[in-house]
C-alpha cells in the first residue's frame, strides 16, 4: 500500500461524496416534479384532454433537475473508479 493508493482512496471516497451531496436535492425535486406532471396528466385526462401542447415550466425544470441528478451521478461514478484503481494499483 502506496501513497498513490491512498491519495486514490481518499480522492475517490472525497468524490463519491460530493458526487451524492449534489445528486441528492436535484433527483428529489425531480421525482416531485414528475409526480405532480403525472397527476396534472391524470386530471387533463379526466376533464377530457390536454389543454396545451407546449413545453411547461415544470417540464423544463424537470430537465434541468434531471440534468444536475445525472452530473452528480456522474462525480460519484469517477470516484468509485477512483477508488477501484487505488485497489488495482501496486
């Protein structure tokens, strides 16, 4: 066990972290957010059919949600490879 596999480990643990603190809050608006989209979907069906066609608010703040949720996956992604490498390496 080397420095490197130290700086490896601790780098990675450090990212998976950050990686999940910045997933957290964005996937958590995102599931409301979808939530309430298929509940105005079952509404504007029960009232007899959509009353607009173009993009909502919700619809673009579910995007941006689920683009934040995907970046933070991602950080957390590169740390556990981090952490993965610091056990391959000798």
């Amino acid at each position: 066990m080397g420095p490197i596999n130290l700086l490896l480990w601790v780098g990675g643990v450090a990212l998976m972290a950050i990686g999940y603190s910045r997933a957290r809050g964005p996937w958590a608006r995102y599931q409301e957010l979808k939530s309430q989209a298929e509940n105005v979907a079952r509404y504007e069906a029960w009232r007899g059919g959509l009353r607009e066609t173009g993009k909502t608010g919700a619809q673009v703040a579910m995007e941006l949600s689920r683009r934040q949720a995907q970046v933070g996956a991602a950080i957390a992604i590169a740390g556990l490879v981090c952490v993965f490498v610091g056990f391959l390496i000798r």
